[in-house]
C-alpha cells in the first residue's frame, strides 16, 4: 500500500510536472510571441499633458510614502495604543483626503491656466520645428546681444518697408505733379487760344465798323 501510494504521488507529481512544464513551455512561447511581436513596435513618446499628470502621480506617492503609516502611528503612540483600528481608519482617511485635495488644487490650476491647451500648443510647435534644417534661436546670456539679434532684423525688415512706402509714395507725388503740370499747360494753351479767337474777333468787329463808316460818308 505504502509502495501503491508512492508510486501515485510520484504518478501525480509526474503528471504535474508535466502539465507544469507544458503550461509553461505553452505561456512562455506565447508570452515571448507576443512580447517578441509587440517589441520593435515602438510607442509614441508621451505628450507633455501626460508627462504633467505622470509627475503630479509620482510626486503623490512620494508623499504617501514619507507620511507612512509607521511615522503616523509614532506621532499618536498612546492613541494608537488604545484605538489601533481607529488609528488605522483615520490614517487611511487623511491619506485619500489629502490626496483628493491635492489633485482638486491641482486640477484647478490646469484649468486656470488653461495647461492642457498650452501643452497641446507646445507639442505641436515641437513637432513642426522636427522639419526644421536651420537650429532653433538660443539666448547667448547676454541681454545687449540678445535683444539686439531678436530686433536688429526685425528694424531692419520695418525700414525696408518703409522704402518702399517711401518710394511709392513719391512716384504717386511725382505722377500727380506731372498731371498738374500738364493741367497747366493745356490751361496756358486755351488762354492763348482764348486770347487769340478774341484779338480776331475785336479786329473783325473793327473791320465791320470801318467798312460801316465807309458806307455811311456819301451821306
């Protein structure tokens, strides 16, 4: 019996060596296929929203941590003491209440300053300088120059523009001169041309009156 009893926990433990191996070999091939397959696959780098959120999560439970349940209970011994329950109770409370309230403040400072959308901004003009050849403006630390670099173009740029403002304007000014130059001229002209028509219309009215008068004088 004792013998028929080895040999069927040795029968058992075989078969669950077996089924253990089996197992095993079956979820570490399927696990290293998927792993192997999800592997070269890389992720998106995360945006700068989750990486706020991902440090706001790891600053909380650094502050859990340094106000453990051990350091809690080393404040309020004698309480601890007599209400171990309690004290545990209370501790678990603190612990979510605080941390509620730190996210609830939290949250109210990203909608305050509207981070979410910023961040989105920022990813975004991230993402399109990547395109960019040219390296990206760094200060030198050292204002005069800095301030120089970022307005000397910009001046630069306005007074060019203002040329051209400058010499557009002045060949409308020049074009109007020329048009109240030729005004004048064609007004000197009909002057004249008045002139003249009067001086031959005085000398045919002289011409009628003599030739009247010659008319007259056998009378």
């Amino acid at each position: 019996m004792a013998a028929a009893g080895g040999d069927g926990g040795a029968a058992v433990a075989g078969d669950g060596g077996a089924d253990g191996g089996a197992g095993g070999g079956a979820d570490g091939g399927a696990g290293g296929g998927a792993d192997g397959g999800g592997g070269p696959a890389l992720s998106a780098a995360p945006g700068r929203a989750q990486v706020f959120t991902t440090v706001v999560d790891t600053f909380l439970e650094k502050l859990v941590a340094a106000g453990s349940y051990q350091r809690f209970v080393n404040c309020y011994r004698c309480f601890y003491k007599l209400q171990p329950q309690l004290t545990r109770s209370i501790y678990d409370q603190f612990i979510s209440q605080l941390q509620a309230s730190i996210k609830e403040e939290i949250q109210e400072v990203k909608n305050e300053g509207n981070l979410e959308g910023l961040f989105s901004s920022l990813d975004k003009i991230v993402e399109e300088a990547k395109d960019r050849e040219e390296p990206a403006w760094r200060p030198s630390g050292i204002p005069e120059q800095d301030v120089r670099s970022t307005m000397v173009p910009y001046l630069l740029k306005h007074r060019s523009y203002l040329r051209r403002v400058l010499r557009e304007k002045e060949e409308e000014n020049r074009k109007v001169a020329e048009s109240v130059l030729m005004g004048r001229d064609r007004i000197a002209e009909l002057q004249q041309l008045i002139q003249a028509r009067q001086q031959a219309w005085q000398a045919i009215s002289k011409e009628q009156r003599e030739l009247v008068m010659t008319f007259q004088e056998p009378q």
